[in-house]
C-alpha cells in the first residue's frame, strides 16, 4: 500500500516508546514496524493485533515474535490518529498495573500539552 492509502495516522508521544523500541532485536523491531503499518493501512484491525484495555480509554498492539510477547500501549485523538505512548514485554498473565498507570499518566501529558 502506498502512503496515500493510510486509514490512520500514527503519533509518538514523547520518549517512553523509543526508549522501548531501541532496546529490542531487529527481528522484534520488524514486528513492531508490521503492526504498526497493518494499524495505519486496514479499516478494520483485527483484536489479535490492537485490543481496547477495559476500564481505560487505552489501547495495547499485541506483538509477538518467537515465544516473546510485547504491548504497546496507545489511544485514538480526532478519531483517526493513534498515539503511542509506551511498550514492553509482557511476561505474565495480566498486563501489570504499573503499565498501564504510566500511559494513563503520558495520555494525560499528551492532552495537557494540546490545550
């Protein structure tokens, strides 16, 4: 698909994303690069790749590379961007609270910074 065809715009808010990406294998990387093309160019993005987290205004990419499996954590502004916000690497059940405290706090950066 071409840069015409994009249903969405990605946004990276701040450093916690990159501060995640940098430290990740080429292989694991080239996951991250995927879903997030696959979340920029189709319409409807199927759960197993972007999932709502209940009780939030969130989002989590599901990545998966080997038996490794990875979040991101992101939300929708003006209904057609996305903004990333932080990652890491899931190794229990439950994504952990403080997880998802942390881009609670970064999402509430982001609005306090477009006011």
């Amino acid at each position: 698909m071409n840069q015409n065809e994009d249903v969405r715009k990605i946004l990276i808010f701040g450093e916690h994303f990159w501060e995640f990406y940098h430290k990740q294998n080429t292989k694991v990387k080239d996951r991250i690069n995927w879903t997030i093309k696959l979340i920029k160019t189709v319409e409807r993005v199927p759960e197993k790749y972007l999932k709502s987290i209940k009780g939030t205004s969130l989002y989590e990419m599901r990545i998966i590379s080997g038996t490794n499996i990875y979040r991101i954590f992101c939300f929708f502004d003006k209904g057609k961007i996305i903004v990333v916000l932080n990652g890491f690497q899931k190794k229990t059940q439950k994504t952990p609270k403080n997880k998802i405290k942390l881009a609670e706090k970064l999402q509430k950066q982001y609005y306090d910074e477009q006011d």
